[in-house]
C-alpha cells in the first residue's frame, strides 16, 4: 500500500509529510501546528503532564509547537484506498462487537 503522508492530529487530513515533522510544520487544511503535544506518540491525557515520557516542564499549550526533544509523530498515515491506518470503518467496528455476543 502506498503512503500519501502523514494525517493531522486535529481534522484527520493527509497532510503530504512523508518524512520527518518540522517545527515550522502545520496542517493545510485546518492550520494546526503538527510538530505539538497532541500529535505526538507520547501524547497522553491520563499520565502527569499528559506526556508518556518523563519530561521536567509541563507545556501548557499542547496543541502550538513546542521545543521537546522526545518529540516523535504519530504513526496515522493515508494508505492507498483512503482509509487510515489507524481508522477502521464504523461498520466493521460494530460488526466485531456484534460478533462478541453471538452464540
């Protein structure tokens, strides 16, 4: 399957990264800045600073660049096909469920 880019963590658009996210990096569709807190890998909202890495400093605004050295993008690619590879259809979601009960 053939990668169109990385999926912004705001709209869920492809945003043409195929590579590496800078910090000057921002989704074209919504504006939203991808080098961030939420469109990290570490992103949390259970863990202390909603961060899985064990940083100093809480950033405050999660959603604006910020300067974190464990920054790593999440892995929500466009595929070929136009679904995510993290996103199934809610069809196939329900149907898995539904198929938890049956005898």
């Amino acid at each position: 399957m053939a990668q169109e880019g990385l999926l912004c963590w705001s709209c869920g658009k492809p945003t043409g990264i195929t590579g590496r996210v800078m910090r000057s990096d921002s989704c074209v569709e919504c504006l939203a800045d991808l080098r961030c807190c939420r469109g990290c890998r570490h992103f949390d909202p259970t863990r202390r600073f909603q961060c899985r890495e064990n940083i100093e400093h809480n950033v405050v605004n999660k959603e604006k660049t910020n300067h974190c050295d464990f920054f790593q993008h999440r892995d929500a690619m466009k595929v070929a096909g136009g679904r995510s590879s993290q996103q199934s259809d809610k069809g196939t979601q329900k149907k898995r469920f539904d198929d938890l009960f049956e005898d």
